[in-house]
C-alpha cells in the first residue's frame, strides 16, 4: 500500500498506509482523543470519522467543546430528533434541520399539531436510539437515485430539496442512522451514543424556505452540549436571562416604555429611570472633567452640505434621517464629530493647545431596521458619552492609553469585566494606505504598551479608521460592546484642520473618537439585566423607602424624609393606608436597597430600623447614622 504523510496541528508529520480512517489514525496517535473527538479537518475540510486518507493531508481533529465540534454534534441531535419523530408520529415529512448559533432545530410537516407533552415523548424516544449507538453512515449516490429513494419515502421537501440543486450536482450524500435516512453534507459525530447532553427546547412555527407563499412547517428547537453540566449552566443562563430581561424588569420597576404610539426603537424614561440615566450622567461630566476633557455641545440638525463633506452623506446616508428647513436640507446627526470639528476650527490653534478633548453627552438618530431592535439595546434615538480628541501623532499613544485607563476604571465602577479586539481595515474604507498604517500601528502599540490581551477582527474597523472596541461581560456572562477608540486621519483632512506646530509650520492634527459607556440607552439596559434590577446604593433611583404603620407615624415620617432630603439620600415615602406586609413586599419588589419601617418604637426613640432589600435588619440607628451608612456606600464613586 502506498505510504501517506499526515501533517499534524503542531506542524509534525507521521506516515500511515493510504486508506487508514481518520478514526484509526487518531486511535495509533492519540488514542486518548478518540472520546472527545467528532470528527477531524482534512486540508481544513471538516470530515466524518470514517472518511478513509488516500493521500498526504493535514489533520486536525474537531473536539466535541470546541466550536465547530459543538455544531456537528448539534446537528447530529437533529437527526436523531428526526428519527424519533419519525418513528412517534406516522406520515411526518422532514424538511431541513441544521444547528444553530445555541442548538439545532428540526422543521417537520405533519397534519396535527405537535404539543410541549409531545416534546417529552420525542426526548425519551430519542434517549433510546441514542443507547443503541447506532452508527452515522455515510452513503454517496447519484442524485437520480437519491430522488427515487426520496420519493419511494414520500419525502416530498427532500425532493424539491434535491432537483433545486445546481445542474453539476450529480452525486449527493447521505446520512443513515439506526433506519433514519437524510440527505445531508455531513460530516457527523461517529455514532448515536456520543450524544451525552441534550434537550428540546421549544415549537414555533416556519415557513418553507422561509417563504410566506409556502406551506408552513412545524419546527422543534433544542440544544446539546458535550456534558449535562454545560447543558445545566446554558439552561440555567436563559431561565436566568429571561427573569433579568430589561424589558420586563423595565416595567416592573418602572423606569421606561417603548410606545407604539411614539413609534418603534424610542425610548420613553420614567422618573425613576430618568433618575438612574441622571446618575450615570453626572458621573461621566465628573469624570471627564476630571481627565481634562472640555464640555461642548452641538444641533441635532446640521446641512446637508455638512454630512457630504464629511463623507457620511456617501457612506453612512441609509442609517440617516434627513429633514427640510426653509428649501435648506438638513441631515439629523447619527454622529457628534461634526460640530467637535467646527469648534476646532473657529479660531487658530497652534501645538501648545493640543490635545483638545471634545465631550458631549450626544443625542444621535439612527435608522435601524425594525426587525433589529430590542428594548434598549437598539434603539433609534440614543445618547453617547461621545469624544472627540484631536492631538498631534506624537500624541495619539498617550491620549489612546489614557482612555484605555479611562474604560478600566469604568467597568471596574459599575462591576464588569471586560474584553479588547482591535478591528481594521473594512472594504468600503476611505483615506490613503499609509494612513491606515500608522492609525492601526498607533492602536496596537497603546494595547501592547498596557499589556493588554486583545483578538484582532480583520476588516470590522469604521469607514474612515480602526478602532479598538471594549466589550464588557456582564453576569451571565454575555458580551456587550462598550467602549470604542477610532482614529481618524480622513475628517481633519476633509474639514482642513490645521495647527502650527513648533516649527512656525501648519500641521495636520489626529483625531480620535471615542465613547466610554457606549449608548447610554444600551448601557443602562445591561446595567438592569447585570444586577437584575437591584442596583448598587450609588446607582438606585430611590435609595431608601419610608414605611409608615400607620397614620400616627406620617408626622415623624415626613421629619425624617425631611432630613433625608437634605442630606441628598434619594428617598421616597409609602405613607399609604395598607397593610405594612403588603407595603414591605412592593418596596422589595421594587429592590430598594432599604427599608425605613415608621412605627411607635422609632417615633418614641427618634431614630430608624433600616431593612435591607435582602430582608436583613441593620437595628435601630438614628437619622444621622442612616445617612453616613449611604454616603459611605456611594463614597467611591464620588
Ligand atoms: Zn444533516
Ligand atoms: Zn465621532
């Protein structure tokens, strides 16, 4: 037999005889690995287990955690869900059944309507084909007679599925398992019982490819993973995400709506979330002010003309409201960086005025589809903790460091942990080759100068620069972008900005924009869905709650909220006429961090009997004492 070359992951090579199967060459390499491995690439195709090498290839094996692993054991489970429904229900036509980004689904055509106690058939059917580890097989045939199968099964969808394909299709696979028949690419995990974690999750209804026109189908969703603690923590994460959805616990707590009466992807802040929005807001004029940034502010609508020069009007004009004023066309702003660069440009500037730093709490419009958003985390009007800073290049690495400080200060206040990707070049780009170069190079070295760990996403950087995007990860372990820096050589050259530098010449400044929190909608969002609605002290809208036991206690109630006020504790008063219990459970629904119940002992002694939200009692404490124990749990973020 001829001799083959197998080039391994870490660059080494082993001859085998021509014919061996990728599961034999893995069991005379490392028999350790054949447990966890679905399948292998071969020449970076990803193959079955039982695919045989006829020549020299490399070879990496696809571990059932990884990835791609996880997807062909996914789709593998929709095949035995198949199987099982088949088997279950007589006269089910199959249709498509991929994995998804979390599971797989399985579309199905059946003349009853499946029900969620059909789901616990399905599965316990499905747990017996998966202990008969039945083998996946591979079967190539020519598409003539995979028709013929197909149509002596009644298998009308794979049918259509089969005569659709390109003319040059002649021969299709196929995959049996256990009697199950699909038409399928592969490649699959070798056999049923290496399915060890797995669990249908929900019934929704889809059409025929998609189409409206077409016959709608009944699809099963479900989910797997390599072991039933990973499919225990992905469970526990969406009945988790579901209690915390910021929707919900908007309304709940009462902090906004989304109208349909005020249109789609607008947001309408309640009180309380105006107060928890206010919050946020002070701290960023604090902070920046604190980092040397100047405060400016510009319109909401600027000339046409404007947005051309800019080069958005080309490129970003689809994402664009535009409006008319007095025969004048005017483009509501998506983007702060226009007046920033105005103000820059009203008088001379010279080398010893920069870095100038631009902040604005900006107010953009942009059109997003409405398919695409979701409460406030993508809306159509929004707020961002913009900036804009323009320096000299001998600056960038500085001011880029010094934001990134800036960003870790701020996921370490509001409790998160975060990541760093630095994206560039896309296509649809604008500005000169060296220019890009010494923007992503000026980047990169800020991230290695902080000793940053960071991935690099080719091409996702904006039309005019690349940029470094921070995503935080919020408590369940989700990553939502923050933070970004993009520098820009493209708009000082379009708008013409200039300094003189030391040398009596005029330069041409950088520009960097950046925001810190990102989208304050969006912000806010994650921030509800991170601490499940119960904010930390410094972040509640209402910090302390004020119970009366009844109307004899509303005068000394009203004397404490009285100095509470005055102390700027934000407290609220429930000096209703019900029962305390019932008064005790709101202010928990609402997760008010404390509760100030006002009955005979506190009018008598003068003082307070804080309740933490979490039903722990602190005893009584005077007015005063109250009020340090606030002040000193917001005293870091001051
Ligand atoms: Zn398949
Ligand atoms: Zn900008």
């Amino acid at each position: 037999m001829a001799e083959i070359e197998i080039i391994l992951p870490d660059g080494t090579k082993q001859k085998r005889s021509a014919g061996i199967t990728v599961k034999e060459f893995i069991e005379s390499w490392k028999t350790e690995l054949i447990g966890s491995t679905v399948a292998a690439k071969l020449n970076n195709i990803p193959m079955d287990l039982s695919h045989p090498i006829e020549g020299s290839v490399s070879l990496t094996p696809i571990d059932i955690t990884s990835k791609e692993g996880l997807v062909i054991l996914r789709h593998s489970i929709s095949h035995v869900m198949a199987q099982a429904v088949q088997d279950i229900f007589k006269g089910v036509q199959i249709s498509i059944g991929p994995a998804t980004e979390e599971g797989f689904y399985y579309d199905f055509d059946y003349a009853e309507t499946f029900t969620p106690d059909d789901l616990e058939k399905i599965e316990a059917r499905m747990r017996e084909i998966i202990a008969a580890d039945y083998p996946f097989i591979r079967e190539e045939l020519s598409r003539i007679d995979a028709i013929g199968l197909f149509q002596g099964k009644g298998e009308n969808y794979k049918v259509e599925l089969l005569k659709d394909l390109p003319e040059d299709v002649r021969i299709v696979s196929l995959y049996h398992q256990g009697g199950y028949v699909d038409l399928c690419r592969g490649p699959h995990i070798p056999s049923t019982g290496m399915i060890r974690a797995f669990k249908l999750l929900s019934l929704a209804g889809a059409y025929w490819r998609g189409d409206e026109r077409n016959r709608m189908l009944q699809r099963i969703y479900g989910t797997g993973f390599a072991t039933e603690a990973a499919l225990a923590d992905y469970l526990y994460m969406i009945e988790e995400a579901k209690k915390r959805d910021h929707r919900k616990l908007g309304r709940e707590l009462d902090l906004f709506q989304m109208s349909d009466e005020a249109g789609p992807g607008l947001v309408i802040f309640h009180p309380k979330g105006t107060m928890l929005r206010m919050i946020i807001e002070n701290w960023e004029r604090k902070e920046h002010l604190k980092r040397g940034y100047d405060m400016v502010m510009g319109p909401q609508i600027l000339k046409v003309d404007l947005w051309k020069k800019s080069g958005h009007f080309d490129h970003y004009r689809e994402n664009m409201y535009f409006t008319q004023v007095e025969e004048q066309a005017y483009g509501i702003k998506p983007m702060n960086c226009l007046s920033h660069m105005l103000i820059y440009k009203s008088k001379i500037r010279s080398y010893r005025d920069l870095p100038l730093r631009y902040f604005e709490l900006g107010t953009v419009h942009r059109h997003e589809k409405t398919g695409v958003l979701h409460g406030l985390m993508r809306v159509r009007q929004f707020t961002q903790d913009d900036a804009h800073i323009l320096c000299m290049p001998e600056q960038l690495n500085d001011e880029i460091t010094a934001i990134a400080d800036f960003v870790g200060y701020a996921m370490k206040i509001f409790g998160f942990e975060y990541e760093v990707e630095l994206s560039t070049r896309p296509v649809n780009s604008i500005g000169s080759d060296a220019d890009w170069e010494m923007a992503t190079t000026a980047l990169e070295n800020a991230l290695k100068y902080k000793h940053m760990a960071y991935e690099v996403n080719e091409g996702d950087g904006a039309f005019y620069g690349p940029k470094i995007d921070f995503k935080l990860k919020d408590a369940l372990k989700r990553k939502w972008q923050c933070a970004t820096i993009q520098c820009d050589f493209t708009l000082p050259e379009r708008f013409d900005l200039s300094y003189f530098g030391m040398d009596g010449e005029r330069h041409r400044p950088v520009m960097l924009h950046r925001v810190i929190l990102g989208a304050i909608e969006r912000f806010m969002g994650v921030l509800i869905e991170h601490y499940a609605g119960a904010f930390p002290v410094w972040l509640s809208p209402v910090q302390a709650v004020l119970l009366t036991v009844t109307d004899n206690h509303i005068p000394y109630g009203e004397k404490v909220y009285g100095m509470l006020c005055d102390a700027g504790i934000r407290a609220e008063r429930d000096f209703r006429n019900e029962k305390l219990g019932y008064k005790i459970r709101e202010a928990q629904m609402q997760k008010t961090p404390y509760m100030l119940v006002i009955g005979d002992r506190e009018v008598e002694s003068k003082c307070v009997s804080p309740r933490q939200r979490d039903g722990k009692n602190i005893g009584a404490i005077g007015v005063d004492e109250f009020i340090e124990l606030i002040r000193d749990k917001c005293s870091q973020y001051k």
